[in-house]
C-alpha cells in the first residue's frame, strides 16, 4: 500500500494489515530506500513527503487508534517538531528508526537519539545506501538499488538508468510503480521507457521557461518553477556559469544549489535544511504574498531577503 497525500494516511493506515510503514522523501534516493524495505520487509505501507512538513504524517501515525507499528524513516532531516510528533508515538509503543544523510543540528540530533530505537545519520552516503547497509548488505539487487541512487543524489550521473528513473518517480503515480519495480529488480521496462519520454519533453518545457523567468545577481541565479528543481538549477547553472542557484516555488518553498558548502546554512535560516550544496527552505508566503508574488516575483520582499543572505554567505 502507498500514500501519497496527508488527507489518506487515518485511512490508509486503519486499512493497514502489516507491520512497516515507510516515510520518507520523494526523489530517487526515497525510492531505492523504499524498494530495499520492501525486499527486506513484503508488504509495507510507503508515505512519501515533501522535506519540510512530514511531521503532519507522524501525528497522523500518533493519533491513529489501534495497534503499534514499527515506523522507519529515511531521506528526511531532523525537525524539532518531528521529533516532538516522534516522541508522542513511541509513547504509544510505536518502534521508530530513522536512516538520514542530511545535515543536523547537535540539538535535534540528541534529542532525536534518545527518542528513536534506532537512529543513524550520515551525510557520507545517501539515505538508500545507509538502508542498503543496515537492512539488506548481502542482498546483489539492494546493493544495485543504493548504487543506483548514489548516482543522482550526489548528482554524479554516470548511470543512465539513474537519470530516466528520477525523471519518472517526479509523478505520483509512476512513483509508486517504479519502487514496486525496483523491488523485484526490474530497473526499465517498456512502460518506464515511455513516460520517460513523456515527462523528458515536460522536462524540457519546464526548464525552458524557467530559463526565461530566470535573473541572476551577483553569482546567484533565480528563477521560478514548481517542478524538477535540480535539473532547473543545474541549467541555471550551465547557463550563467553561477554559484548558487534558487529555484522558487509559487507557494513559497524553494530550492537552493551551491558550488560552495552553503545551501543548508541559507536554507536553515528559511526554517529548511539538507545538504552542504543541495538543500530547501520555505519563505512562508501568507496569501497576500502569493497574489503578490504572481503580479512581481522576485521582487517580492521575502524573495529579495532570500536572495540577498545567499549572496552575502557566498561572500563570507
Ligand atoms: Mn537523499
């Protein structure tokens, strides 16, 4: 069984008849992370989120009535507020391991170890590798599984397969079939070769008009675009030879790339976090701002502050 929207999670979970419910993110890296427990665990129940508010699912998890689970976490940093969520269900006789690659505060990551069984935070690997390592090491398919991430998550990109699945797991529903294919180590088949043609030509859609939406200043580009961030940046970048890259969704959210070790220090400060040159924050835009936003972009204030604190740590 997988979810993908907080609306269905009470019911999906009262539906529920096994013991593991994955959450975890939504690239390729979750993916492979999800398809190694469920070679390591059969039926298992998959919640896929965004980065910045999956604590929402854990209270769901917590204020569900019946049976204790066992919740496994992967691919998503330490929150305060999620470990607060975490400690309500343990609480409740929940099981809870968490397997991260992000970068943590030394708060949150003390207060997480003594409310988690299991917790094990290393930015080394991605998160599909940690499973891999601590879940299924002898397993050929989950050791293929982690390579395979590896490859996208640290934007290595030499394994093609790696570049046609996470355009495919972009779409909810192909998400979900795709972590069931990698389950049984199918990595391609016809199906996934078409939308990947689909979603490759909307790709280029996208970034096109990103690109035309697009300003730099300073060494930062920005731009706007709800979809495909990494590759959105990774043109910007291509295009203005820049060192920080800001991608902006209308809702607030935004995505930050550097060539320096400062995307999570700018995403931090924007109530996100991630990873040294890869990370997300949200600007919490009230409604005004939206309709603002829609008329000015990135003249908006908030967008302004933004953009000017990354500059000044590309400076620092
Ligand atoms: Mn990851």
């Amino acid at each position: 069984m997988l979810i993908n929207h907080q609306a269905y999670t009470s019911k999906a979970i009262s539906r529920f008849k096994g013991r593991v419910v994955h959450l975890t993110h939504t690239d390729l890296d979750a993916v492979c992370s999800d398809a190694i427990m469920r070679r390591k665990h059969g039926e298992i129940l998959s919640i896929y989120s965004s980065v910045q508010d999956y604590r929402v699912y854990i209270d769901h998890l917590a204020a569900s009535r019946g049976r204790s689970l066992e919740l496994y976490l992967s691919d998503l940093g330490g929150h305060p507020s999620a470990v607060d969520a975490l400690t309500k269900l343990s609480s409740k006789g929940w099981h809870v391991e968490w397997r991260d690659h992000h970068v943590w505060d030394e708060q949150t990551l003390g207060r997480a170890k003594q409310v988690v069984d299991y917790l094990r935070v290393d930015p080394q690997f991605c998160a599909c590798e940690i499973v891999y390592q601590d879940m299924l090491p002898n397993d050929p398919v989950a050791r293929e599984l982690a390579a395979v991430g590896r490859d996208r998550d640290f934007w290595i990109n030499r394994d093609p397969r790696s570049e046609m699945l996470s355009t495919v797991v972009h779409d909810n529903v192909w998400r979900q079939r795709v972590a069931m294919d990698l389950s049984q180590g199918i990595f391609s088949d016809r199906d996934i070769e078409r939308e990947y043609e689909r979603q490759t030509k909307k790709k280029n859609n996208v970034i096109e008009r990103a690109i035309q939406r697009s300003r730099t200043i300073d060494h930062t580009a920005v731009t706007v675009s709800n979809h495909y961030a990494s590759d959105v940046a990774a043109s910007l970048r291509r295009k203005y030879d820049s060192t920080i890259e800001i991608v902006l969704h209308t809702n607030g959210v935004f995505s930050i790339r550097s060539t320096g070790p400062i995307s999570n220090r700018v995403a931090e400060l924007f109530g996100g976090g991630g990873h040294p040159h890869a990370a997300g924050g949200n600007l919490h835009f009230s409604i005004a701002d939206r309709i603002l936003f829609r008329l000015c972009s990135l003249r908006l204030k908030k967008v302004q502050k933004l953009i000017r604190t990354a500059s000044a740590y590309e400076g620092s």
